[in-house]
C-alpha cells in the first residue's frame, strides 16, 4: 500500500501481510482481512546515529547495532546495542570482571543511578537474545537505543558543550582584560 504524508506530500510504500479470515452469514460469505505486519519499504528507514561527541568506537558499534534494527534484525540489534554499552563502559574506564561489575562501577565514576540501570537493561537484552535467542519487540529494541542515546547525551554531549562554553568565555575574559593601544 501507498501512503502519502499530509504535511510533506511524499508518498512512502509498506507492505502490508494479513491472514483472510472468512465469516458465515446468513446467505452469504464474507471475506475479513486482519492485519499480522505493516512494513515500510520505501524510502527506507535511516539507522539511528549517536553524536559526533560520542568516541568513534562507540558510534561504530551503534550503527552497526541500529542498521540490525533497521533491518528488523531484533535479537542483532539487541546484542549489539549491549556491546555498544560495553565500549561506553571500556571507554570510561570502569573496572570489573565482568559487564555487571563495570556498568556498576560508573557510578564511583559520576554516572547517575538512570545512566547504570539503562546499561542494565541493554544488557539483558542482548545477553537474552545471545544466550536465549529471545526476540525482542521493535518498540523494546527502540526503546534501549534511546536509553544509550540519553547516556551519550549525559557523558559525551552536554561535557563537550560546557567545555566550549568555558573556553568561549574564557577566551572573552582574555579579550576583554587586554588592554587597547
């Protein structure tokens, strides 16, 4: 099917699956459609993206987990939305034996109690869909990109914006003490 957007006026295709189901009316059959999937084929989705802020490996592994995603590849996804919070702690230097340990150990480095239950929570879903093969809905998988979304927000994004900030008004502070000939 073809929908067109009423604001933009582009048209986007889906593929849409259903299972006939028949009903039995006096004198007559009817046929009902019921729909079991709607996907859009067209234009294809763009996988999600973390920030420049974020460290090059840690927007690697993201992409690679969100073009999963994209794909509809849930149980990908979620291993690799895991292994994306497994850099992020790597990359702060959280020290463990294991993943629990080190995502725990954010917090005796500054990241709030949200930060460490989000990576949690990334983490069972990907040692699920490892371990378990368990599948995910989209709207779950989503869900835990976001989570890792608002972490890089909190440790990668709003740091390097203060620090220009700082820098903008230290340079200004510079500026304005120097005296004019």
């Amino acid at each position: 099917m073809t929908l067109c957007c009423d604001w933009c006026g582009n048209e986007s295709v889906y593929l849409r699956r259903v299972d006939v189901e028949t009903e039995v009316l006096p004198g007559e059959f009817r046929e009902k459609y019921v729909t079991t999937h709607i996907e859009q084929v067209y234009p294809h989705k763009a996988p999600r993206e973390l920030a420049s802020e974020a460290p090059e490996m840690v927007r690697k592994v993201f992409a690679e987990a969100a073009l999963a995603e994209a794909s509809g590849a849930f149980r990908l996804a979620g291993i690799g939305y895991r292994a994306t919070v497994e850099q992020i702690v790597k990359e702060r230097g959280a020290a463990g034996k294991n993943l629990y340990e080190r995502i725990t150990a954010l917090k005796s480095l500054g990241a709030t109690e949200d930060i460490v239950d989000a990576f949690h929570e990334a983490r069972f879903v990907g040692n699920d869909a490892a371990h378990d093969a368990l599948a995910y809905s989209a709207e779950e998988i989503a869900d835990i990109a976001q989570l890792i979304d608002e972490a890089v927000l909190v440790l990668y994004i709003q740091p390097a914006q203060r620090a220009k900030m700082a820098a903008q008004r230290a340079a200004r502070r510079t500026a304005g003490k120097q005296k004019t000939p």
